[in-house]
C-alpha cells in the first residue's frame, strides 16, 4: 500500500526527481518513538484508595536504595510518618498508624487543590529545614525529588513518572501563576523561605526540563489538535525535530523556527538532516492504523543569510539561513496541510503571532525567552532576546509538557523569577542542563 500512495503522490508533482527517497516516519523519528512518552492528566486523591501491603514494601524499599539520600531528610520522615522512621530504623506496617495515614491523604488532597497549602505542610514537617544547602548541587534535587516520590510508593514505575510530572505541572501553574507576587516573588527575597522554593524548583526542572524534556503532555497535544482542526497553525519555536506526535494527533500545520545545530543526534534523532536537506519529492510515510499522512518534500531555498551558533563544547560555528517544505496528504492523496522548517534563531518578530496562529514550545526552552539576553554570562544559558513586554495581552503559548498554555502574565511571572534567581536565590535555571 505504501508503495502505491508513494507512486501516486509522484505522478501529482510537475517536478520529478529520479533521486527522491522515500522513508518510513517510524524510522526518521526512531529515537523520539523509543524515548518519549504522552503523559495523561492525573488526580491525586485516588492515591488513598492504594495505600496497602504493596506501598508499604515499596516504601521501605526505595527508602532502603537511597538511603545515603534520604537520610538527610531522617527528620522530616520521622515526624511525617509519625515516629515510623527513627534514627535506628523503621517500623512500618499495615494498617499504617492513623497520623502517617492522614499525613498521606492529606498531601494527596492538596495536590489536587491548593499548592500553597501543600507547601506550607512539607515545612511544617520539616522537609525545608535540612537537606543540603549548597545551591548548585544536584544532591539537594536528588534529594527533594526522591523524597517527594517516596510517598507516590506502591505504584508501577511508569505510574511513577505520570504522578511526578503532573506534580511538577501543578507547582509550575502555582509558582508562576495569578498568586506570583504575594507568594513567589516574596519567597524569592526572603531568606527564609528559599529552601521552600528550591524544593519547588527542584521538581519542577527534573520532571518538565532535565527528565521531561522529551515528553508530552496528553492535554498540550490534545488542545493543539483542537486548535488546528479550527484552523490554526501551529509556530513551533525550536524543538528540534519533534513532530511525530503533532503528526500523529491531527495537527498538519506547523511552522518550525529551529537552528538544527549538528548535536541533533544526541537529543533527537539521526534522521534530522533528512527534515532539513534532500530531493524535491522526498516521502516521509505515517503508516498509523486507518490515519495515513504522507509528507512530500516540495522547496528548499537558502535565505542567503548565515548565523553563528555555540556548540556543547563551546566551538562556534556558521551556518546558512534556510526553508524546506514539506507538503502533507492524507490518505485520500489531497493536501491537509505543510510543514515549513525555517532555519535560524528566533526573535521577536515570531512572537507577533497572526489571527490563525499558535504557538509552541517545550518547557527548557521557554526559560530562554523569559530570561534577560544580558544574564547567563558565557554558560550558553543566556536568553535569546525576547521582550515579554513586547508580546499582546492576548497572547498564550503552549508548551509541550504542560497541561494549561501559559498566558502572557505567566511568561512574565517567569521573567521577574529568573531576575530574582540571579540577585537573591541564585539555585538552578530552569532551562538548563537538559539529561
């Protein structure tokens, strides 16, 4: 069948090309299949229904292989599980002591409802009062996030990741929402209160940025669908490489704004020169049950245009402004849209966004565009120029592993937060160090 949509779709251009390739989209975008995930929205609350045998050997287990970790965080679990934990030990078993028991459905609760509430539980607990304190280490994230962790026990592995994540989502929508500057903003310069909000951090950056940065949100690729069916087209700034799963749920839309800087491979896929460079005629196949789409390659033109780009290892390089095209067909072999990858930076121009347009981005690549291009001095994290100031009252961004798009207060919420990070928290960018 592939064959014979693929001959069809050459006998439709006026251009044939002998040495045209035709690949299948399992194998371009081979490394995002095996690395991604779509992560659905959760509730907490259920959790209580699962707090049985199987959470208490889960418990102790993990607690048992991190135990170099968590045993600086020995106070906090003591009074959390009320005298469970001890310095010599621990004594947990079924049915949990009424006190652990509410301590457990209590955070659940609040993690649905009320972030700020669920804060000032983990430092009435003590979890802000010990831990490492070293803002840069990776032992204070290590740290925070598998404590919080530690109490989603019971659950499978992948259960895991989905609780985290979401988590995570709903302390983002807490730290930078309508509450920022009665809550963040004055934890960011109060000493006090740091801790606290390195904790937040810590999640939020591992989950979304340093682990999530690969994944998507179930409900940012389901609203992006929606956008598209009502005709929108989605303005991706960077992202590499990432469109099977924009393909694969209906959106056939979409303007890329991407360096595709040669260390593609070590993030994305091998196959991303083919996206960039090829013959007029080049096929991309989707082969997903009944929902065929075909992209054909139809222009690539250089800008005549160059950029400078810093590498990983600091090498700087020049490359050449581009466009490539390619066109989408469905099934039926008519056009339902295109995919345009413009290579280069971005600047404040994209964000001008038109009435049928919608923008997207992935979560360590937002903290660029909210960050001052003046800090990150030679780090590569400086920010790339963008005037949140600039952008319309209006405007909403989407990002890939979130479950809300964020609005323009939000984005500025962030600006004034990393603003702070630098002069008073001075802990990790939420857009660095991607693993």
């Amino acid at each position: 069948m592939k064959k014979i949509l693929a001959a069809t779709l050459f006998a439709l251009t006026t251009s044939m090309t002998s040495n045209a390739v035709v690949k299948d989209a399992a194998e371009v975008f081979k490394r995002w299949i095996q690395i991604q995930q779509i992560i659905p929205d959760c509730s907490f609350q259920p959790l209580t229904e699962t707090i049985n045998e199987q959470f208490v050997e889960d418990f102790k287990a993990s607690y048992e292989m991190q135990l170099r970790v968590f045993n600086r965080q020995l106070p906090f679990l003591k009074t959390f599980t009320n005298g469970c934990m001890t310095d010599y030990g621990y004594q947990i078993a079924m049915p949990l002591n009424d006190v652990f028991l509410q301590n457990l459905q209590t955070f659940y609760l609040l993690a649905d409802t009320d972030i700020g509430s669920l804060v000032d539980l983990l430092s009435n607990f003590g979890l802000f009062d010990n831990g490492d304190k070293n803002n840069t280490s990776n032992n204070l994230v290590e740290q925070f996030t598998g404590i919080t962790q530690l109490l989603f026990s019971g659950q499978t592995e992948s259960r895991k990741i989905e609780l985290m994540f979401n988590l995570a989502n709903r302390y983002a929508e807490w730290v930078f929402g309508d509450k920022f500057p009665t809550t963040t903003q004055r934890m960011l310069v109060d000493a006090d209160k740091h801790q606290a909000l390195r904790y937040l951090y810590s999640v939020i950056w591992q989950k979304l940025a340093g682990h999530g940065w690969k994944n998507w949100h179930q409900s940012a690729l389901t609203n992006l669908a929606q956008e598209a069916a009502n005709g929108k087209t989605v303005v991706y700034i960077a992202g590499g490489s990432d469109l099977f799963q924009l393909i694969r749920s209906g959106v056939y839309n979409i303007v890329n704004i991407d360096p595709q800087l040669p260390s593609q491979p070590t993030y994305y896929t091998n196959d991303w020169e083919f996206l960039l460079l090829g013959n007029v005629n080049d096929q991309i196949v989707f082969n997903d049950n009944d929902k065929k789409i075909i992209m054909v390659r139809s222009s690539f033109k250089r800008t005549g245009k160059q950029f400078q780009a810093t590498l990983a290892n600091q090498q700087t390089i020049v490359l050449d402004e581009s466009e490539t095209v390619w066109d989408l067909y469905g099934a039926d072999l008519k056009k339902v849209g295109s995919y345009t990858l413009k290579r280069r930076y971005c600047n404040q121009g994209d964000f001008a966004l038109k009435p049928n347009e919608v923008m997207l981005m992935s979560f360590n690549e937002l903290h660029y565009i909210c960050q001052p291009q003046t800090l990150g001095g030679n780090t590569g994290n400086q920010g790339w120029g963008i005037d949140i100031a600039q952008l319309t009252p209006s405007f909403k961004i989407y990002v890939k592993q979130l479950r809300q798009p964020l609005s323009r207060t939000m984005l500025t919420n962030m600006h004034m937060s990393t603003l702070l990070n630098a002069t008073d928290l001075g802990y990790i960018s939420l857009g660095s160090c991607i693993n």
